[in-house]
C-alpha cells in the first residue's frame, strides 16, 4: 500500500508539473452573441472522467440523487469502443463514433501523416488536423453562440479554425473553487458576451479508480468529491438565477482488474516489424510492411486460442457493433491488426507494477457503462430512461440551443427527445 501511494504521488506530481505551467484563461477577442442566441437557455455540460453508472448509489452521492430525480436519469449511457477517454470526450461533442471522428485511442498512428497522436503530447493535442467532426463549441460559434471551457477534449485546437471564447489549456492543479468562481464570472458578463454553451471536466473518480480500483475507499472519497463540487456549482449557477440546463455525464466506467497476471505481449509478434503504441485493454499493431500482416495474424490466431486471454481482429473483421471496422476508419487510423484482452486479463508493456483499476473495454460490459443525469428548465422531472449511447448527446445540446447542423452524425434526436419538456 505504501509502494501504491508513493507511486501516486510521483504519477500526480508528473501531471502537474506536465500541465500546471499554464493556468491562465484564453479568450478570443471579438466574439459576441448575435441578439437572436442572447435569448437562448443555457447548457453546461459536465464530465465526471470514470464515473461508472452504479457510482452515484453504490457511494451514495446524496446531491446528485436530489438532483437527477428533478430532473432525467438514465439506467446508463453506453460509451462508444474504445471505452477511452479522448475518444469518448470527443464523441460526446461530435456525436460521431471514434472510427468516424478521428480520435481511435488514446494514443494511435496515422500511416498518412506518418505520424503519432498520444493524449500526454501537448503539441499534436493542440493541433486540429487530428480531429473531424463538429464539436459543439464550433457549431455554436459558428452560429454566433459564445461558448466556454473548462476543459474538454480538444477545446485547446482550434477545430475548422474555432476555439470556444473562453477556455482553458488542460491542467488539475487549480481548485474547484476558483474553477466554479470562472462559471459565475462567465455567466455574470454582459448579454452579448456570455456563454451559453459550457464544459466543465471533473479528473478526481478515474484517478483514484485506477490507482486503488472503482471499490476503494479512496474511489468513494473521489466520489463524495464529485458530488460536493456539482452541489456547489449548481448552487452558484442557480444563484443568478438564468434559465441554465445541467447535463452530467461519463466518459466510461471502470473495472477491477487481475494485476497479478497481466498479458505480455504475444510472443509471436517481431517488434522489428509492427509499430505499436502503448495500451492495456486494446492492441494496434501497425505493420512496417503490408506482407507481414497475414502470417503474423495466424501465429496470433493460435496464440489466442491456445491462451484463451484475448482476441485477435483484423479490422475488416471487428464485431459491428463496435463501429470500429475497415470501412468505419475514415481516417485510416486502426492498427493492421487489433488485439483485444479478456476481462480481468489486459496487456501489459513494460515491467513496472500495474494499476488494478482500467477501462477501454467492450462497453456493452456493465462494468464500462457511463452515467446520464440531466436537469433544468428543458428537462421532465422525475424521469428515468433506459440506458443509450453517448452519440446521441450531441443532437439533444444542439435542439435545447437551437443549433442547426447539416454534417451527417451518429447521434439521433429521437432517441433523447422524449426527455424534454414539450
């Protein structure tokens, strides 16, 4: 326990000092509502990263209970594959699935641009080359909608040229208070400046989940957390009395996993052939040359089925309801060949000890199954809803704004349509 805490500390004290350097506010200069969005309701759409389906009763999280019962629950929304953390943030705004959005993995590579995206790398984070789709900070500034963040994947690039108004390069240094307080600020500008549509991204459950596991006492503290920093957000929100409409989500679950027996990297792979970024719930190999693929995929195939630990894919033939295919890739991003573990089994890179808790699973896994609570003025109350995929958020912020898109998407505004007040 001590080794686990020491190794806590050194893991926090790298993000912070990665990501603490730059605390300051940005804001684009010139960007104002146009008269007709000065009348528009109010969005914040909160992430609380690995906060599982279950968290909210099993740890108890007395204000979020109050809350969603005035307002929508779903039984559960369903993340998209991978059940990741870039890929599912940038899912939620784009209402594209990760194969059709450009964000594949955490971290991927692009054989076009010959070229790595990995989350920890700030500069291909910050470049909008990686990403498709339209993020709803776009969509709304496009239409003359101020927006705002406080955090969310790829609200540091300047997708098709758009930044929100007002937002944050990612650091988890600054306290919730001074986060909550930039809210108010936000929300107490003139008309023609204030945001109407606001992220706001909460790290604490993922953390303490992977360092002790999503049944910890130190995952019930992140929790607790949690539900206490919402609490207290709403509570200033609503001080101002506006018409703002709360949407609370996850990312993914969490999982408990057998540290104890990780999966090396399958011994029939020639490291000197394939190109394969680091990952635990999900293997791309990228092959050097084409004619490697073939026999490597039938040595992998036997491994399989002689170890029982994980499956072998190419991406021709991934399961469809994954949306993770060939002919999803529209970015040509997916591994030449996929290797996926068998749960509590994941793979494991390197020789340092494994954290017991993990995600990027099948997400029809309860396990993996995100958290949908809704309230505010659009909203029923008291109402609950079967669980849906996180795809279908993006259509239900753009009806309660009054956004129009014409870009295809994944998401259908039938499916959440039902949870607003007629």
């Amino acid at each position: 326990m001590v080794l686990r805490k020491v190794a806590f500390l050194l893991a926090l004290a790298f993000t912070q000092h990665s990501f603490a350097q730059d605390t300051t506010q940005k804001i684009v200069p010139n960007r104002f509502n146009s008269p007709a969005q000065e009348q528009k309701p109010y969005v914040i759409l909160i992430s609380a990263d690995g906060f599982r389906a279950d968290l909210a009763d099993k740890f108890n999280a007395k204000n979020l209970q109050r809350l969603r019962a005035g307002g929508v629950q779903a039984d559960y929304m369903q993340p998209s594959f991978p059940s990741l953390t870039f890929p599912n943030h940038y899912t939620i705004v784009t209402g594209l699935y990760p194969a059709h959005n450009g964000l594949v993995d955490n971290g991927f590579y692009d054989e076009n641009r010959q070229a790595s995206y990995t989350m920890g790398n700030k500069k291909a984070v910050a470049d909008s080359s990686w990403y498709g789709g339209t993020p709803l900070w776009v969509l709304a500034e496009q239409q003359q909608m101020v927006t705002a963040s406080y955090f969310w994947v790829a609200s540091e690039s300047a997708i098709k040229g758009v930044r929100p108004t007002y937002y944050y390069n990612f650091n988890d240094a600054t306290g919730i208070d001074e986060r909550i307080g930039t809210v108010k600020k936000w929300l107490q500008l003139p008309e023609n400046q204030r945001p109407h549509f606001i992220t706001f991204y909460l790290s604490d459950v993922d953390h303490q989940e992977h360092m002790y596991g999503p049944d910890s006492k130190e995952a019930a503290a992140a929790v607790q957390f949690v539900d206490s920093s919402v609490a207290k957000l709403v509570a200033t929100v609503d001080s101002l009395h506006l018409p703002v409409n709360f949407i609370f989500v996850s990312d993914h679950g969490m999982t408990q996993t057998d540290i104890e027996h990780p999966i090396a990297l399958p011994s029939v792979i020639d490291t000197t052939k394939f190109y394969i970024p680091w990952g635990d719930a999900l293997l791309h190999l990228y092959a050097k040359d084409k004619k490697d693929v073939q026999p490597t995929y039938k040595a992998l195939q036997q491994q399989a089925k002689d170890s029982g630990s994980f499956d072998v894919y190419l991406p021709a033939n991934m399961p469809e309801r994954w949306h993770y295919s060939k002919k999803d890739d529209r970015y040509n991003r997916l591994g030449d060949i996929i290797l996926v573990p068998h749960l509590p089994r994941f793979f494991s890179m390197n020789t340092r000890r494994p954290m017991p808790g993990k995600h990027g699973f099948d997400p029809a896994l309860p396990d993996m199954h995100a958290t949908f609570y809704a309230w505010g003025p659009a909203f029923n109350q008291g109402q609950r809803i079967a669980g849906f995929e996180n795809v279908h958020v993006y259509p239900l912020v753009a009806r309660i704004l009054g956004l129009h898109y014409t870009e295809k998407i994944d998401g259908d505004p039938k499916v959440l349509a039902p949870t607003l007040k007629q």
